[in-house]
C-alpha cells in the first residue's frame, strides 16, 4: 500500500471532511484564506497548508478544529515527515496539551504502521484512529474493522497483484539464519522483508516526466531522453522501474546530484544518497555481523526502510573515494551488485544472500578517468553538459520554485525575475557555467527585494 493509500484507509477521512473543513476555517483566518486555500474548491490541503493554517489560528481556536488540521496532516504528510510533524507540533503555542499528546501518538503511530513495524502498535493505533474521526465529527468503528490484519489485508489488495520479488530469502533452518554479535540480530532486524515479496514501482508516464525534468534542466535535455528511453526499453516487461547503472558525468556546478534525485522522484523510486568522496572503507557494501559494529549494506537498508524491490541508490562523486584496499574498496565492492546476474544472488556480510537485481543505481563524477576500467564498463557514461546562458530564463524559474519550497512559501507569491535580472544572470553564467553559482545569484537577487531602497 502506497503511503496516501494507507492513511485514508488507517484513519478513514472522506475527502468531503476536507472539505468542510476548509469552509470551517475560511472565517477565522480573514484575508489569509485565499493565499492559503487559494480559490480552487476542489484543491486538497498539503502539508505547507496545514502549517500555514495552524501558525494563523486565533489562540481561542476550537482545539478540534485544529485536531482535525492535524488529522489532516497525517493524511498528507511522507514518512520521512511525520515525526518532523510531531516534534513541530509539540511545540506550538496553540494546542493544549490533551490535543499535542493525542497528536503526537497519531503521528507516530502512523509512521510506524507504514514503515512496517506496527507488530506491537495495535492499541497506539486503534487509540490514534479514534482520536482523529472524533475530532472529525465521524463515528468510531470497531476494534474488529480496524485491527493490524485488516489493515495488512486491505494493503494486499491495493497492490492490485503487481509486480514484486523476494529480495531477502527467510532462512529455512534455524542454523541457516544469520547471528550477529551481541545486541545486533539480523534476523530480528529484517524481519519485515525476509521471504515476504515486495512490489516493484511501476513506471509512470515517461512524456510527463520529460516534459517536467526538461523544464527544469534544459541543459541536460538529452541525457534525459537518454535516461528515459532506457526506462522504456528496460521496464517494456513487467511495467516496473528499470535503469542500467548509470554515470552522470559533468563540471562541477552543473546539477547532476539534483538531476539523479529528480530522476528518482519522478520515476517514484526513494533513493538512499552516497556520499563517496573520501570514502576509504567497503562499509556501503555492509559489515560482517560478527563484528560489533556489524550493519546490511546500502541495499539491505533500502529494502527494509522503502518495503520496494526496486529502490535507488545515489552514489554521489564515485570518482573521489580513497583507493586503498586496506579495509575493502568501494570500486571493487560495487562490481558484483552492478553485474546482472551476481546481483541476483549478491551476500550481504551481515545479512545474507540478497537479490539486489532490481535496484536502479545512479552514480555521479566530475570525470570518469580515476573510475577504473572493469567498474566503468558496467555503467552507462552519460555527460551533463555545462549550462547555456540561453537556459537562464528555465533555470531561473525551477531555482525560485525551489527556494520558494524551501521557505515553505507558494511559488506564486514571488514575482518572476525581470528581464534586467535575467541578463544580468545570463552575463554571468556565460563566465562561470555553474548552476550552483546560478542558483546562489538567483537567491542573493531575492534577498535585495527585500531589502529597502535596494
């Protein structure tokens, strides 16, 4: 079950709660209500509406109506997000007590059911579900409708017989299951995906997500056709994500780990990002379990943290890691995950045999020349070429709908750059041909409207 499927189902808020919600709050929240809502009726909140609107209630605000704010919250939110939520909300002035603790445990609640650890979480979450269709005005349902196995067989039946794979075979003896040292079991650690299939994103619509990604990066317009057309051709199967390892290779400032990120935002793939650089150890690749600082490798993480066989893994600057074989080598220990078929029955030192076939790896590098040979023949080199001043225009604008986001503000709100700002960027990026730089001007150029008599 997708994270938006789940929590509908977990707490049961109709869309039509949302809405009379919203008309609910319209009121109290004067002239910020159509900056917040804007005037789309049909528009559902998101997760900046929610704070937005929590920041803006009155002190004497009905505590359900900003429980019900908080339900809404949930409904919307991302895993990574929902103890973020919490922790937030804890601290606004606005909630009494009774409401942040009933929150608090919704939240966490949530997030433990759909990262998969909801085994001991029943009377949490049956406590959470009441609590929110309470303050919703909606009727409770009972125990029976709402328990871990309903809620686990309503999540077989929206993966609607998808693809999926085991990736991590349950051990068929007890001597055959992996032991670490003292505290550390990977049996207990990864029991959630050992011999459980997990399903394989699908592939969504290739033209949008080019259309989009061009958008942003016109720059890099043809390494995305690149990447796209072997999204096509690879996932032509079973309609699942599939990618050869892939090299983006590019001067620095050029936007190639955003561009991998965007890549697997838009494929749906959550991706586990790598920092190489320095990197003198084969510890990614996992260690042993006999040791005491015994860990699953990059993959094995990613399999039990996204519940998906076909995860990302971002390795960012592959070219910069150390070279000595002292403790293991990056380089050496990718070439077994990288070749299709060892990926297919690849050990993990701490937690056995993996099928790690599926796992969509995108790597990036300033130059591919210290990479050696054997590990870049198993990767497509595909080169992100140094941006054009005639992109500025393109570029300026992804920039501030980032920076908007990043300051939790609608991209709306701010005015578009003139045409004496974008010259002056086109100027300057003629000289330096970074994005980085790029999006740095483009930041400075909106601090100085702020400022007065700029």
């Amino acid at each position: 079950m997708g994270w938006r499927d789940g929590l509908p189902f977990l707490y049961g808020v109709p869309a039509d709660a949302e809405a009379d919600l919203i008309d609910d709050t319209r009121p109290l929240l004067g002239d910020d209500a159509a900056a917040i809502f804007g005037d789309d009726p049909g528009t559902r909140p998101t997760a900046a509406t929610v704070h937005a609107v929590i920041e803006r209630l009155p002190p004497d605000a009905d505590t359900d109506l900003i429980g019900a704010w908080i339900a809404v919250a949930a409904s919307h939110g991302d895993p990574g997000a929902m103890r973020w939520h919490a922790d937030r909300l804890a601290a606004t002035p606005t909630l009494t007590p009774d409401v942040i603790a009933a929150a608090v445990a919704m939240l966490r609640a949530a997030d433990d059911i759909i990262d998969g650890m909801a085994v001991n979480a029943d009377a949490a979450v049956l406590g959470a579900r009441g609590v929110v269709r309470r303050v919703l005005g909606l009727d409770a349902p009972s125990a029976a409708a709402t328990g871990i196995a309903a809620l686990r067989a309503k999540a077989a039946g929206a993966q609607g017989g998808g693809p999926s794979m085991i990736v991590l075979a349950k051990p068929a003896a007890a001597q055959d299951a992996p032991r670490g040292k003292g505290d550390y079991d990977p049996l207990r650690e990864y029991r959630a995906v050992l011999g459980v299939p997990l399903p394989l994103v699908r592939r969504p619509d290739l033209a949008a997500v080019r259309a989009r990604l061009g958008a942003e990066f016109p720059h890099a317009a043809g390494v995305i056709d690149g990447v796209l057309r072997d999204v096509a051709a690879a996932s032509a199967g079973d309609g699942a994500v599939r990618l050869r390892p892939t090299l983006l290779v590019g001067s620095p400032g050029t936007g190639k780990s955003r561009l991998a990120r965007r890549l697997c935002e838009e494929f749906g793939v959550p991706a586990s990002v790598v920092p190489v650089a320095g990197v003198a150890d084969a510890h990614i690749c996992g260690v042993p379990k006999g040791w005491s600082t015994g860990h699953g490798s990059v993959v094995a993480e990613a399999f039990r943290r996204h519940r998906i066989a076909n995860p990302a893994v971002l390795l960012d600057e592959l070219e910069k890691c150390a070279v000595s074989r002292h403790n293991g080598n990056v380089w050496d220990a990718l070439l077994p995950l990288l070749e299709p078929e060892t990926a297919t029955a690849w050990r993990d030192p701490y937690v056995g045999e993996i099928n790690a076939s599926r796992v969509v790896w995108i790597c990036t590098a300033n130059t591919a020349d210290p990479i050696p040979a054997p590990l870049r023949s198993r990767l497509r080199v595909l080169r992100v070429p140094d941006p054009q001043p005639a992109h500025v225009p393109l570029l300026a604008v992804s920039i501030m709908r980032d920076l908007a986001r990043e300051q939790g503000l609608d991209p709306r709100w701010l005015p578009p750059l003139d045409g004496e700002e974008l010259a002056a960027l086109a100027e300057s990026l003629a000289e330096h041909r970074s994005v980085r730089l790029l999006r740095a001007q483009v930041q400075r150029i909106l601090e100085l409207r702020e400022m007065p008599n700029a």
